[in-house]
C-alpha cells in the first residue's frame, strides 16, 4: 500500500470516527470500548466514567436502590451547578 492510500484509509477511518461521535445521545453522552476491553461513558464530567461489564451490570442492577437512596437523601446531595458554584463563593468572613 502506498503512503497516499494509507493517508486515505486513514482520513475515511477518521471522518467515520468523527460521523459516530456526532451521533452521540441527546444527553451528549457517548460510548466506547476501552483499550483493556471496559466500557467507558463519556460525557458526565471531565474524565470518562470505566467499568467493567460485571460491574456495570453489578451497577444496573442496583438501579432502583440508586433512585430510591438519591430520593432519600436529596437534601444532603449537591447537583453539579451546586457545587460548583460553591467552589466559586469567596470564603466566608
């Protein structure tokens, strides 16, 4: 294969890696598999969220328990906009 066609392949390889992420979910979120064969979901924060499947379907199973303790303790926990902007007040005196 010549240095053109690999450029080629390449640039079809990357306009089609390109097409998928911009067909990521309404909620910005993506999927992908990782390197060591784990699913990572990126899109929650700054760094991608990795498991692996037993422990995502550990996770999905548990889903209910999840809602109900997030319910539960909903005055306890801070949104993402809540705490960072606490992180931003300037201490009080």
């Amino acid at each position: 294969m010549s240095e053109s066609d690999d450029l080629k392949s390449e640039l079809e390889r990357l306009r089609a890696e390109n097409a998928a992420l911009k067909k990521t979910s309404s909620k910005g979120l993506s999927l992908k598999i990782s390197e060591k064969g784990a699913l990572s979901i990126y899109g929650m924060g700054r760094f991608p969220v990795t498991l692996y499947q037993e422990q995502w379907l550990k996770l999905l199973e548990m889903s209910d328990e999840i809602r109900a303790f997030i319910a539960a303790n909903s005055d306890k926990l801070k949104t993402k906009a809540s705490a960072a902007a606490a992180s931003v007040e300037p201490p009080k005196a």
